[in-house]
C-alpha cells in the first residue's frame, strides 16, 4: 500500500484527541503493510469517530520476569503484567517496544493494552523454582504497573500478594496514585528492608501534565502518594523523569523541594530520550501543543544528543551529553541538596527471603530454612 503524503491525511487525525498523547498511528517499522482510515470515514462532528477506545487483549505469555544487562536501567530483573500503557505519555521510550507485537508506537501503544492475566500465578511458580536465587525485581521496567485498568484487574497487587509472602525485595516507579491501595502490602515489605517506591513528576503544573501524560494522576496526587507512602514507612522518592529542556527542565527545583515537603527522601532524573517513532510523534505533539517552543525544544535535545533527538549510547542515554546536559546535572544536584533530599535509594535486602510450605513445596522444604 502507497502512503499518502502527511497532508492527505484525515484532518481530525492531526487534532489532539482528549485523553491521548497520541492524535497518529505512524507506521509500524517491521510490519510492510499500513491501515489508514477513510477521509470519509472521520466525522468531525461525532467525537467518538476519531477518538479510539481502549482495547485489552490476553497475554499467553509462559514467564513473568524478564531480564537485561543493560548497564543504564539500575535493574536487572522486572516484572511487566501489562504491555502498552493507557497513561498515553507522549514522550514514552517504551512506545516501539509495541511495535514487536504488530501495533504502532501511537495511539495504539496507548488503546491496545496486552493484559497477563496470569502474572500472579506465573511469579509464583518462578519464585518457587529451587533455580530462582533471590533478587531485587523492578515493577513498572517498561510500562506503568498502575495504569488505569490496574483499579479493576489486580494484577500488580496480585504481583505484590507473592512477593509479600515470599518476601522477595521489589521496587516500584509509578506516575499514580493508585499504589497507595496497596500499602499495606508494601509496609509487610519494607519491614525486611525489601521494598522502595519512587512516584514519576515530571510537572507541577496541572494543564502541561493533562496534555503531556493525559491519563496519569495530576501532579497534585502523586505528591499526596508520596505523602500517604512516607507516612507509613514505605522507603519513597521522587523521579523527575524525563526532563525535557525548554519545557519541564526548570521546574526541577520546584517539583524536588514540594516532594520533600511531602516526606520524599530520595531522588533521580533522567533526560527525554526519543527512540524510533517516538521522535516523530514527538514532534506533531509540539506542533499541536506548543508549537511557539517547537525548534527551542527540538533544538536542545538535538544539543543533547550529539545532534540528533536520540542517542542509544550506553552511558548517556539517560543523561545525555554537552552543555545543557552538564546544566541540567548542576541544577538536579543543587536543588537535591536545597530540598534535603541527600538520601540515596536504598539498598533492599534478600535476607528474609523463603519458599512459603505448601503441598508441592513441602517435598523440597529445608527444616532449617526460615519460616
């Protein structure tokens, strides 16, 4: 199929759609054939026309911890019990991974959610297995473990029923409020030094993270998350991640120093990044959004990333490098300190760790193990 040139796309398709990052589909780069709809088939007056609804598909996937040697995430193992993410962040370096499943990195990145349903059951047996030796697990390694859809699944407090009973360390980074339901099983864990949580702000301010991250909490909650987490012993920080030059990046300072007054005692950053199709989709958000900033934003990631919009270099894509990236640094340093926030993220523990007894287990139970 020939692809139309940009402008013969339908026009409602280059409107911003409520409750989406995403107003596009971008070509899948593995997948040769592309679906565009009819100019005929948008109605510009009927909302719901051009407004895709979220779909969730069954995931028959036969493992739930996945693992990397990438020396850049701070993790080597983590658990996904969603793939896609309904919080529809237009920046989101996770939207390509979509692209291996036959999706596109846009709208349906944010609408065609993949549910493992069996997450919980899946880490138990894993967790079970006599090869499994016990180490730290990351939740949210790709996307969100507390998108919308979480509040009627329970997969991810699914997740944190096993952990808890195998008190097995996990971290958590999270744009929603939604985690505050399961404190109680996070207190269970971080009793045994097993568990930190770090809530994602990238904005203070309420209109830039409705069009930016339109199904996350507003920031005013995710600092209340903070606020509930630290009152009830749960280790919590704060990541302002990403930061993007000329947009959020001088609202750091702020956005560390509300997080401590709510109780945060850690803290972290990272640089947008814009892998694949992202950078594209990127872009066209600029155009719609704030298309006065456009080239002063594009044109420091560019500076950032030695001239183009993504650098895939170990070492530096998290960061980036050049002027404004040794400013950005300065600045998360100052301004970490300013805060009171010196505290480093907590080094979770494996020590409590067991194999709860059950029929099965029993056969391969060791009396001296801790009960």
């Amino acid at each position: 199929m020939i692809e139309p040139e940009p402008e013969e796309y339908p026009p409602a398709l280059l409107e911003s759609i409520p409750g989406r990052g995403a107003a596009e589909n971008p070509k899948n780069r593995f997948v040769p054939l592309d679906v565009l709809p009819d100019a005929e088939s948008i109605d510009p007056d009927n909302e719901d026309s051009a407004s895709p609804r979220t779909v969730f598909f069954r995931d028959s996937t036969r493992k739930i911890i996945a693992t990397n040697d990438s020396p850049d995430v701070g993790f080597e193992a983590s658990i996904n019990a969603y793939r896609g993410c309904e919080h529809g962040c237009v920046y989101c370096f996770a939207r390509p991974t979509h692209e291996y499943l036959g999706f596109s990195a846009g709208l349906d990145f944010e609408t065609k959610i993949m549910v493992k349903e069996n997450a919980p059951a899946l880490l138990r047996a894993e967790l079970s297995s006599v090869k499994w030796e016990p180490k730290v697990l990351q939740m949210s390694g790709v996307t969100d473990c507390y998108q919308p859809v979480e509040r009627r699944l329970r997969l991810t407090r699914g997740c944190l029923e096993v952990l808890a009973e195998f008190r097995n360390p996990v971290t958590l980074l999270t744009k929603n409020h939604l985690i505050t339901r399961d404190i109680d099983l996070l207190v269970k864990l971080a009793a045994h030094g097993a568990t930190a949580v770090m809530l994602s702000i990238t904005t203070l301010d309420k209109t830039l993270a409705m069009k930016m991250e339109p199904r996350t909490s507003v920031p005013s909650r995710r600092l209340d998350a903070v606020r509930e987490l630290a009152r009830a012993g749960v280790p919590v920080g704060v990541m302002t991640a990403p930061m993007i030059p000329g947009l959020n990046d001088q609202e750091m300072p702020a956005i560390l120093c509300e997080a401590a007054a709510a109780g945060a005692q850690f803290a972290g950053y990272t640089s947008v990044r814009l892998p694949f199709a992202v950078k594209d989709l990127f872009e066209s958000w600029l155009s719609r959004h704030f298309p006065d900033r456009k080239e002063k934003v594009l044109n420091r990631i560019r500076d950032m990333r030695g001239g183009k919009l993504n650098d895939p270099e170990f070492g530096s894509r998290m960061r980036g490098d050049g002027i404004w990236a040794q400013q950005l640094k300065s600045m998360f340093e100052l301004a970490r300190r300013k805060a009171g926030l010196t505290g480093r993220f907590p080094a979770l523990s494996t020590a409590a760790f067991r194999r709860p007894a059950g029929p099965q287990m029993e056969l391969w139970a060791d009396p001296a193990a801790g009960k």
